[in-house]
C-alpha cells in the first residue's frame, strides 16, 4: 500500500501546481477573472488527462493513508518543486526515509486502536442474551437452529456466509455472490474451524471472532485491516 501511495506522489498532476500558485489579493473588491487552462496540442492533452488520471487515484487512495490525514498545500508545493527540478525542503531519500517511518508509526497506531476496539466490542457482546463465548474467545448466537451430524476438523463442508467488520463493512459474503462455497474446515481461519463444528447441516449461526483467531496481527489484503475482530453470518447446508 505505501508503494502504491508513492508512486501515485509522483505522478499527480501538474494542473494542480499551476492553480495553487495563483495569488489572491483580498483588498481588491473585483470581479474575479476565470483562466482557461488551453490544451494547445496533442502532448498537453496528454499530459493534461495524465494528470486527471493520477490524481483521481491519488484521491481515491487517500482514505488509505495511515492516520487519514494528508495536506494538500504540502504535497503541491512539494510536487511542483521536485517535478522542476527546483530545491526542496527534504532531498528524496530523505523524503522517502519520513514517509516510511510515518506509515510504520501510524500503521501501528491505526492497528492499536483496532484491536482496542475489538476487545471492547467483544467485551461488551458477551453481556448479551445468546450470546455463547468458547474457551478460545470465541463468540456466536445460534440463529436458526438444527439438530443432527456436526463436521469435525477434517470434514469439508458446503456453507453459505456473509463476513462483516465491527463498523458493517462487508468484506466478502457468498450470500451476495448468490453461490454457496465448498472447504475443508481445517484450511481456514481458526474461528471458522472451531465454530463451524458446533453446528448441524441446516443450522445458521452468527460469530464473532476476534482477531487472533481470525487473520491476526497482519490482517488481510486492503479490506481487513491488521488486529481486526470479525463478524460472520455462517448457514452449514452440507457436510461433504
């Protein structure tokens, strides 16, 4: 993610610059000039849609950025003089050197409140009518009951699933997809082990797993975030 990041630092557009360097002047009281910036050929074109285009993603991965925040001025100002060629505050190593130990200090904080977060709702989630807690930590209310045969560790089964954050965020749901899904339950995340087997085919369960029995201090790609506790509505429709 943080090379992703960088890299579109480098490419955002030089439209940008341009517009930040306009100076206003607040004791003159008329009527504002609108500039037209003129594509005068096929290589401004380009460049011009070069920059929508990079600055676009730039925007969309902003959300991204370990502490949600970011300074626009900052980034222009850094970006117009580098792109230049003119001095800068921070040589590019140096440049890349803070932004690496910024991502690795807010990573970690963002990961921090996460698991406080997860321990807290779980903590809470026990207190409530149904709600079951295992020797291990994990969580589930039996939402539609069944009786008969239970899947043991070796067993692949066939389930239908839909796996959100603690905030709502769906991150993957077979129910969604409209198509149900086939593993072996010992090839999955540990709460999914555990807590498939206490269940009946026809039976639908909801769990709430915490982190270290889910994906643990690492997370999973870009949707589960590092220390992240999990909730899965789990219907078993067969035992393979």
């Amino acid at each position: 993610m943080k090379k992703t990041i960088l890299f579109s630092l480098m490419l955002t557009a030089v439209v940008f610059a341009a517009q930040a360097k306009k100076e206003k002047n607040p004791k003159i009281a008329a009527t504002p000039v609108v500039e037209t910036f003129v594509l005068a050929n096929t290589v401004d074109s380009m460049s011009y849609a070069f920059g929508v285009s990079q600055a676009t993603q730039l925007k969309n991965s902003l959300p991204q950025i370990p502490g949600g925040k970011f300074t626009v001025d900052a980034f222009i100002e850094a970006f117009s003089a580098a792109l230049r060629g003119d001095s800068t505050l921070l040589d590019v190593d140096a440049a890349n050197q803070y932004a690496q130990n910024y991502f690795a200090t807010e990573q970690q904080r963002d990961a921090d409140v996460k698991k406080a977060d997860g321990e807290k709702f779980l903590a809470q989630n026990a207190k409530r009518p149904g709600v079951i807690t295992t020797a291990s930590g994990l969580q589930y209310e039996i939402l539609v009951p069944a009786d008969g045969a239970k899947p043991t560790a070796e067993s692949t089964v066939k389930v239908h699933y839909h796996g959100t954050l603690l905030d709502g965020t769906v991150f993957d749901s077979s129910v969604q997809r409209g198509e149900p899904i086939e593993f072996p339950l010992n090839r999955v995340i540990p709460g999914w082990t555990e807590g498939v087997q206490l269940m009946s085919p026809g039976a639908k369960y909801r769990f709430y797993i915490p982190y270290y029995l889910a994906y643990g201090e690492r997370g999973a790609g870009e949707q589960i975030p590092p220390y992240a506790a999990l909730i899965f509505e789990v219907e078993l429709l067969e035992i393979k």
